[in-house]
C-alpha cells in the first residue's frame, strides 16, 4: 500500500481495524516503531451508540455506508443527523487516541514522516482523513492494495471493507 517514495522516504501506516488498530512508522525503508492498539472501527461505533442511547447494531451499518436502509425516510432524518453527528466526533477521538499513544511510546508528532497512509478494513470511513491531517498536520491518504485484479477502487464502503480486510 506504500507508494515508492514512501517507503523510501517514509510514511506513518495506521492500520483501522474492527476490534484493534496498528500503527507502523517507516523511514529509509526500515520500520521505526510498530505499535497496536486496543481500539478499533467497532469501539467508535459502542461509544456512538452509548451517546445516543442506541443499540450497537443501530449504529454499525451507518458507520459502514453512506446511509443504512433502515435510516432511510425523513422520519428518521433526525437520528441519521445524530449518528453522523456522533461519529463524526468519535474519528477526532479516534485520530487524537493514535496521537496520544504514538507520543506515549516516544514518538514526536512533529518529527513524523510527512505522509500518513490509512490501511485496513476501516481505513474507507472518508471521516478519518480529516481528523488524522488536522491532529497530525500531515498529508493523509487512504492506502489501497494496488496490482490486484478485480478490486473495486470505486466500490461501495461495505465492499472495499472486505476487500481491504482480505488483502491485508
């Protein structure tokens, strides 16, 4: 998933995945620090669901689409608010977690190769790019296995899921 140049020059890889995360920071090829995290996709979505008073499977979906069938219709246009709303904030939580683990472990947010790669099955949320650039002030990308035919670039969230989750 890493371009040449990042792998050269390096690149910060975090890994979203369901139950954990990983984080790998290259440079000069080699791996510098390679961490993993208790936190994933699904603690987002339990903390989202805690804060509106939902049930875990009410939640998910939402997270993995861009709209759930069963939020479908102006009478729940409330709660889809609300769920967008809540997880929208659990990725700045998440994106500051990162943060604050990679520092607990020496890192130095500032000294961070410039790029940051998201990678795994949850890397797709669109709603963590902007988290991870403001809170590390780096370019993010979302990594995406290359030269695998048939992957679907443009597919819908519920489907890269798989795909990432496989190739990796």
């Amino acid at each position: 998933v890493l371009k040449p140049l990042e792998f050269a020059a390096g690149a910060t890889v975090v890994d979203v995945g369901a139950e954990s995360s990983g984080v790998v920071i290259w440079r000069n090829g080699r791996i510098m620090l390679a961490e993993g995290l208790i936190r994933g996709f699904n603690q987002m979505v339990r903390d989202v669901a805690f804060d509106l008073d939902l049930q875990f499977e009410e939640v998910r979906p939402f997270g993995d689409a861009e709209d759930a069938e069963y939020l479908k219709g102006n009478e729940r246009k409330q709660l889809r608010e609300d769920i967008e709303r809540s997880l929208e904030n659990a990725c700045w939580d998440f994106a500051d977690y990162v943060a604050d683990e990679l520092m607990e472990r020496g890192a130095i947010l500032s000294e961070l190769p410039s790029q940051i790669v998201l990678v795994g099955g949850y890397s797709n949320i669109s709603r963590l790019v902007d988290p991870f650039t403001a809170r590390f002030e780096r370019d993010v990308r979302m990594g995406l296995p290359a030269g695998i035919e048939g992957f679907p670039v443009d597919g819908a969230p519920k489907e890269m899921t798989g795909w990432c989750t496989a190739c990796g």
